[in-house]
C-alpha cells in the first residue's frame, strides 16, 4: 500500500534538508580550512592568546556533517527505520559538540598581550637571523597593512631601516620618507584579526545547528512515521 501524503512530503523535506545540511558541511570546511590557513604561520610560532584547535574542530565536524547527510539520505530513500533513527542520533551527537564549540568561542577572550609578548619573542625579534621568521613578518606587514609590534618605531628602536613591507613596496627595499608606512602595529592587527575569525567560527557553528535541529525533528517524524506502517502491515 502506497505511503500516505504526509510521509511523503516528510521524506521529501528530508531530502532537501539533507542538501542543505551537506551545503552546510562544505560551509564549515570552508570557513575552518580559510581560517586555519590565515593563522596557521603565526600559530605554529606562538603558543599564547588563542585557541588554534578551533578551526581544527570544525574541520572535522565540516567532514563528518557531510558523511552524515549522505547517510540521511540512503536512510530516507530505503524507508529504514534504523538508519533514519541512528542519523538523528548522530546528528544530535553533532548538535551538541557544535554548541559547545560556539559557546567556548564566544566566551574565549584574545589576550592582545601575550599576543604582543609571544609575537616579540617567537617571531620578531628573529627577523633579522631566521628566514621563516621574515617571511612570516613581512606577509603580516603586507597582508595586515601594519607595522612592527606595536608600530613601525619598534625599527627605528633596533636601529633598522623599516622594510619594503610595512609601506606596500617591493620586500627586498626599504621604506623611505616619501613612502606612507603603516600606523598599526601588527600585534594589534593579529588580535583583530583572531576576534573577527572567532565571531565568524562561531556564528556559522551556530548557523548549522538551526539546520541540524531542523533535520533531528524531520528525520524523527519520518522515522515514526516508517515504524507506524510497519506495526499497520505496510511493509514486510
């Protein structure tokens, strides 16, 4: 006997939901895998005032989302109870650790100090003697439109000439008067930077979740909906 209406547009939405949710997977690896990349030299230097296993998190999640919208799917289009049921749990499994990602985001605070102390340390004051280091300061410089720690007199300070970076000329030239060098410094620039990321993070943490609590009430209402025509002798 043929499934009732309802359970067919049940069905259907679960489809949808199921592109949308796997939409929303490819949004989260996006958005990780472009913030991992942004702060993924300047992490593997400094040790202090940010959480960098958060875009890590949310890589992986990315990929389990969309694992799990191709099992919806296979769970919709069998009629299987089992399978419909265990993708609401996996799903709710999901919600949870997605929640919790956004709360901890939310209330993790940049310390723009020991940002600005391991910025020094790690990476500044190697400038001049570690390749790697001068890289990482110039595609700051240039990238970040900044400066220096806190400004371009931290240069000045050390006796050197302000590099091509901190004016927006060629790396391998030295600012001189009549280039415009960059007011910010960068320690400032990464601590924006790291906020706005982590807003971003947790914003479209939160996002998904909407979705995927969309898909829990559907995938349950389907399965009820499945084991009911099974007890009424629908299906075999």
């Amino acid at each position: 006997m043929a499934m009732n209406c309802g359970m067919e547009c049940i069905k259907y939405l679960l489809f949808v939901f199921n592109f949308i949710f796997a939409i929303c997977g490819l949004a989260l690896l996006t958005v990780g895998a472009i913030f991992y990349i942004k702060i993924y030299d300047v992490s593997s230097r400094l040790d202090e005032g940010f959480p960098p296993a958060i875009p890590i998190f949310l890589l992986v999640i990315g990929a389990i989302i969309f694992v799990i919208a191709f099992f919806g799917c296979c769970g919709a289009i069998r009629d299987s109870h089992c399978m419909v049921v265990t993708f609401a749990v996996f799903l709710l499994t999901i919600l949870v650790i997605q929640v919790a990602i956004a709360v901890y985001v939310y209330i993790q605070k940049i310390d723009e100090t020991k940002i600005e102390t391991a910025f020094k340390k790690e990476i500044f004051d190697k400038y001049y003697s570690d390749s790697k280091a001068k890289e990482i300061v110039d595609t700051m410089q240039s990238t970040l439109n900044c400066c220096g720690i806190t400004s371009s007199n931290d240069y000045s300070n050390m006796g050197r000439p302000i590099p091509g970076s901190c004016c927006g000329i060629d790396l391998n030239e030295t600012c001189t008067g009549t280039n415009k060098v960059y007011n910010a410094g960068c320690s400032k620039k990464v601590s924006e930077l790291l906020r706005s990321g982590l807003k971003t993070l947790g914003g479209v943490a939160v996002g998904v979740a909407v979705v995927e609590l969309l898909g829990i009430i559907f995938s349950l209402c389907l399965a009820n909906a499945i084991r009911n025509d099974e007890r009424r002798g629908y299906r075999v």
